[in-house]
C-alpha cells in the first residue's frame, strides 16, 4: 500500500480541558493530511509507543476499539482504491474518507437521507414511495439495520417471496424493487456504497416489464348514467359526479391537475393549464357539460382570478407536504363517494377518478378516433403508453371476431 496510516496525538491543537484530539494522519508521496477519529486525550494518559491511550485511561477498551475500527475504515478505503487503480491525492484521499465518515454505510440511514431530500424538493410522492419501501424492507428484517453489503440476490429473491406472501400485487412488488434498485444507484453515484454490492447486475426486473392491469373504462351509455344521475337527492355525493364528468369532458385530466386549477386558467372559452407531471400545456375547449360544472362552483369559490376552482384547495395549503396530504384525502372521498354513484347507476365496475381518463380515451376510440389523436389529446410521451390504456378496447374486438368460428 503506497498510503500509509498512522494514529497520533494531534498536539499542535490544545483543547480547552489540556486534551489533544486523536487523529488519522493519512501520508502519500510524503505528504500527510490529517483526519479526527472523535476522541481526544491528554498527553500523560498517552503511549505514544502503541498509538493508544494507556491501559489506565478510564475509557482504555473503548477507545482502542474506535481506533481500531477508524484505522481499518481508512486502510480499507485506500487498498480498495489502489485495486481499482485510482491514483488520487492525500487530499482526495481525506474527502473520500471524510464523505464515507458523514454517509454512513447503513442502508435505512441513506434511506432517511434521500427522503428528506424529496421532501426538501417537493417531491412528495417520490419521497412516500421510498417511505413505503423502506418500512416493507424494515419489516421484512423485523427494524434490524441493514449495511448495503447485505444486499445480495439471495436477499433480494427472500424479499420478493416475503413480499408474495404478503399478498402484494405483482406492480406493488416492481415499485418497491425499482425502488431499491433506485436507491443503491443514488448511493453508488454519490460514493456512500460501492458497486462492487450492486445486485442487480444479476437480479433483473424485466419479468415485471410486461405486467397487465385490470382496465378501467366504461361505456360511453354508463358515463350517461352518472350525467344523468339526479344528485339533488345526494347532495354529499355531487363534489364526486362533477369532478368525474369534468375529467371526463377535459381529456381525462388527471385528478392533481384538476384540483390546481384556478379560475385564471379558463379563458375566451378554454381551459389553458400546465401539466403537474410533464410540464406540458394543455389547451381545451370548453363543452357545454364543463361549462354548467363552472357555473355550479363560480357563486362558491370565486374571490378573484387567483381562486382555485374546485372547493378542495385553498390559500392555506402552501408547502407540497401539505398540499399532497390534502390530495390524497380527497382523492380517497371522492373514490368512496363514487363507489356509491356507480351502486346508485348499477355500474359494475370499480368507479375511481382514474376511470374517467381511460374512459375517455376508450370511447373516442371506439368513436374512430386514431391512437395518435387520443395519444396527443392526452399528452403521452408515445403512443405506446396509449395502448395500455385501450388494451381493453383491443381484447374487446378480439373476442368479437372470435365469436366468427362459431
């Protein structure tokens, strides 16, 4: 090893109680840099034969220990970046080990790191995926720290079945391995983990690439029944039909996005927003129905141009923590509130917020529409993601022309 390590007494700096801090002096082409190990000493209770406290130091087997493991931290650093031929500076050298000092090797803790990032950022969601991973991953070891180390394809094939066997869905156990993988990506970039631990190398997640949802549309004769449904006699259900009818008569705009819309947004009869998800401008027309949700909410929200819409949001829901929390609060009563509108229309289907977007897109196919507009009007990066939303409407012509060999 052309870097050399040594313990010292650093007594060039005095502590105010006459201790000295106890260093790493890390040395290569004759120059050193120095790096605290946490634990300090006054010269009398110093070997400076050793490099260690001397046996009568009250805290003798406790600092021989942190020594000792500091030491071979730093010694395994460096003989890992000598294999690696990575010829770096002593002052490289430092920051590297200062960073592995800072970024703790252990899994949860890199965890908590990167979901406060999101958080920090307004990511909200992403940092609630990541939660979720991890509490699976906590339970799953039964809230025992994992280094990343232990991450290997033995571990990760006893989490799938863990997961199996817990009655996860086949797409819930791909978000938390893509997860996971996500995250061994982040700490290998940011050199808290080496690659040398990265397992999916060899575990691959392509058996999940080509998972098939349930579908969600409905008939364009349903979507009729819910326009049709007299909701004076369930007043506590009318928040729900207007945000289904209007996402329905708006392209299928998502429900965050129809929750974000102010009443500057409706212009020279149009609906002008910017998507939450792609930063895409949508420009919609309009139609009747829409414009009868508008009138019905105008007289309850309105205060000026910087109102928002929909009676969901409002001035107090200032930071993305907040804003998310409020979101999936009324997503889950609107999706139980429809639950209810489908009972009172005999809709078979599971009625959700999100069965008015494939709705939409299914009926205008069924209208001869060609994929491309639906993909367009919709806002898909490709046509390919379209498709998943008319799979329903394809197997639907298939068993229609099977029916011929009858």
């Amino acid at each position: 090893m052309n870097t050399s390590v040594k313990v010292v007494l650093y007594t060039s700096k005095k502590l105010s109680n006459g201790e000295h801090p106890v260093m790493l002096r890390v040395t290569k082409d004759r120059k050193s840099k120095y790096l605290s190990t946490g634990f300090k000493c006054s010269p009398d209770l110093w070997d400076a034969k050793t490099n260690l406290p001397k046996k009568k130091h009250p805290l003798y087997i406790q600092a021989k220990v942190l020594i000792a493991k500091k030491t071979v931290q730093a010694e395994k650093l460096i003989l890992d970046l000598e294999a690696d031929d990575k010829s770096l500076s002593v002052h490289e050298i430092k920051g590297k080990l200062r960073k592995e000092k800072v970024n703790n090797p252990l899994l949860f803790l890199y965890f908590d790191k990167v979901i406060e990032r999101f958080k920090q950022s307004g990511q909200i969601k992403n940092g609630e995926i990541y939660k979720d991973t991890k509490r699976n991953l906590s339970q799953f070891v039964n809230a025992k720290q994992l280094h990343f180390s232990d991450i290997d394809i033995e571990f990760l094939n006893k989490f799938e079945e863990y997961l199996k066997s817990n009655n996860k869905g086949a797409n819930t156990i791909y978000i938390y391995l893509r997860t996971l993988r996500a995250l061994l990506n982040k700490a290998i970039k940011e050199e808290v983990s080496s690659d040398k631990y990265y397992p999916f190398k060899k575990f691959s997640l392509a058996k999940y690439a080509n998972i098939k949802t349930e579908k969600r549309a409905i008939t364009k004769d349903e979507i009729k029944k819910i326009a049709d449904l007299d909701i004076t006699k369930h007043p506590h259900l009318i928040d729900a039909k207007n945000i289904f009818m209007f996402s329905y008569y708006c392209r299928g705009i998502n429900f965050i996005d129809l929750v974000l819309l102010k009443w500057k947004d409706v212009k020279s009869g149009r609906l002008l927003y910017t998507r939450k998800k792609t930063k895409e401008l949508f420009n919609i027309e309009i139609l009747k129905p829409v414009t009868e949700i508008l009138d019905y909410y105008k007289p309850f929200t309105f205060r000026n141009n910087e109102s928002y819409i929909f009676p969901i949001l409002n001035e107090n829901y200032n930071t993305p923590t907040m804003l998310y929390n409020r979101k999936e609060k009324m997503i889950r009563k609107i999706n139980k509130d429809l639950k209810e509108i489908a009972a009172k229309c005999e809709i078979e289907s599971e009625l959700t917020t999100y069965v008015a977007r494939h709705s939409y897109a299914t009926i205008l196919k069924k209208s001869g529409i060609s994929t491309s507009v639906i993909s367009e009007a919709m806002g898909h990066d490709s046509e390919k993601t379209t498709k998943i939303y008319l799979e329903s409407f394809e197997n639907n012509i298939l068993d229609e022309a099977s029916k011929v060999l009858l």
